[in-house]
C-alpha cells in the first residue's frame, strides 16, 4: 500500500526516536547515589514483606488465639491501646459466680494425664500449642518407661521424640524435655523446684507452666491463663486484659482467696465446654446473668 509523505514521515520519526533510545547507554548505579539508595530501601522493604509472609503460617497459632480471645469483647478501633469500657463486675458478682462453679463441679481436675510432679511438668511443657486430649495420647506410652529425670535422659532425645511426634514442634519439645532433665538433676536433685524462679529457669518452662506446677502440686493460688482463660475473663467483662499477665493479674486481684485454689480449673473448663471461641453455649452458661458480654444468646 503506497503511503502518503505525510505519513512517511511519521514512521521515519517514530524509528529515529526508538534508535536514539536503544543507543542510550544505561546509567550507572553510582551515577546517581540517591536513586541508588532509594532503590535499594524498596528490595529490602520487599524482602522484609516476603519473610514475614513466609513466617506467617508458623506465627499464625498465636495470631488465632488472640483473635478468637478477644474478637466477642466489644472495643475499640483496631489500633486502640485502651481497653473497652464496661461495667466492671463487683466482688459479690464474682464471687456469686465461683460459687456456682464450686457448686456444679466442687473438685476440679486438670485434664493433663500424669503421674508425678516431674510428669506433671513434661505434660505441661508439651502442652503449649497443643491440645491436653492429643498430650495425654502421647505422654502414656512415654511415662510408662519414663517417669523421672533420670529415666527420661537415659532414654535419650531420639527415642523421646517418637514418643511424642504426633505433638506439634515434637522435635523442639524433645529437646527442652531432655534438657530440662538435665537441669533438674544438676540444680534441683531431680526434684520439681517450689519456686517460680526455679521452674521458669526449667527449659521450655515459662510463667504458664510454673502457675500450673506450683498450683497444682504445691497448692498455691496462682492464676494459670492459658487461651480459655484468657477468653473467659475478656468475654465476660470479669478481668479484661490485652495480654495474659493483664488478666492474670486482675483474675487474681478480683477472685476471693477461698476459690483461688480451684480457679484457673473452672475458668479453663468453662471456656473449653461452655463459652467456646466460636460458638458458646450461653443457654449452658452457669454465669449468664452475670456476663458482659454484648452477644450473647440469652439475656
């Protein structure tokens, strides 16, 4: 097809152009420092970003647990450091409350299977991120050959790992299992330390663990708050808190002496059979009258 000059000239244009542009030779990087600099903070900005994501899935456990903790509480704005403001519950509420709890279960009992105080710590241990039902399926086989500090070394981590590979970080968990065995033996004489220092000490012990321990083997009124606890207490309005030592603290500030033995027990049971994350049983609720909670099903 014959073109007209007019568009003959164009073309020529359009080719000069994209010659001159290809001829261009690319700037050096240190040409220019500040675009340099500019480029290099977005690559780590983005490397930073694809870490995180890649960590996300290993993070998430912790991520849900505080979400379904504190999604029923009604607060403020994402971003708000204050906590929402209800009608606090008073003493004689709280203690109405742990009197039905004392009432309809009068001895409550943890649901991890042990023998011993030194069996009692190793449940406990293996119970972070994990659930008490899938611990105790596990740790029978595994106390039946090792129920001392002793015992548990000579097995050794590899076969202590078998044991307990149905267990979420299995591997890690196996690791802290023997070492803290280890500890005990060296610091404690194979005993279960009475102090929070000593148990904390302990490795893969932390504050939860040494509530647990010195609650249930040595009688002290401790506040264990595990992610039922933690639910309970900000649900219902009776000691909210945005991290677990906030609640621990005010559980223990606003629960009578006479129920503290028992405590953390009724809590745990009730955010585990009755106020669930999900779906809570509010026509089950021995505290209904009682709950702050905006939601619920029955008023």
């Amino acid at each position: 097809m014959k073109m007209s000059k007019n568009t003959r000239r164009t073309f020529a244009t359009l080719r000069s152009a994209r010659a001159g542009t290809a001829r261009q030779p690319a700037k050096s990087p240190a040409a220019n420092p500040g675009q340099q600099k500019s480029v290099a903070a977005k690559l780590g900005q983005a490397t930073v970003a694809k870490k995180t994501r890649k960590l996300a899935p290993k993070t998430g456990a912790v991520s849900r647990i505080i979400r379904s903790a504190a999604k029923p509480v009604a607060g403020p704005a994402r971003g708000s450091a204050s906590i929402p403001s209800t009608r606090p519950w008073t003493r004689a509420e709280v203690r109405e409350a742990f009197l039905r709890f004392r009432k309809a279960n009068p001895e409550p009992k943890g649901e991890l299977e042990h023998l011993n105080p030194y069996t009692l710590l190793v449940a406990v241990v293996l119970s972070a991120q994990a659930t008490d039902a899938g611990v105790n399926k596990a740790t029978r086989a595994l106390f039946a050959v090792a129920d001392t500090p002793a015992k548990m070394l000579a097995l050794g981590e590899e076969k202590v790992r078998n044991y307990i590979k149905t267990i979420g970080l299995y591997r890690s968990k196996a690791r802290n299992i023997i070492a803290l065995s280890k500890k005990l033996l060296a610091d404690f004489d194979g005993e279960v330390p009475r102090s929070r220092a000593g148990i904390e000490s302990l490795p893969g012990a932390g504050r939860k663990t040494a509530n647990v321990v010195l609650n249930m083997v040595f009688g002290e009124h401790t506040m264990a708050v595990d992610t039922h606890v933690f639910r309970v207490a900000n649900r219902t309005g009776m000691a909210p808190g945005r991290t677990p030592i906030e609640v621990e603290v005010g559980l223990e500030h606003i629960i009578p002496g006479e129920f503290m033995l028992h405590a953390h027990h009724w809590l745990i049971l009730h955010g585990r059979y009755t106020c669930l994350a999900r779906s809570p049983r509010c026509e089950e609720c021995l505290i209904n009258d009682l709950c702050r909670w905006p939601e619920k099903s029955i008023i």
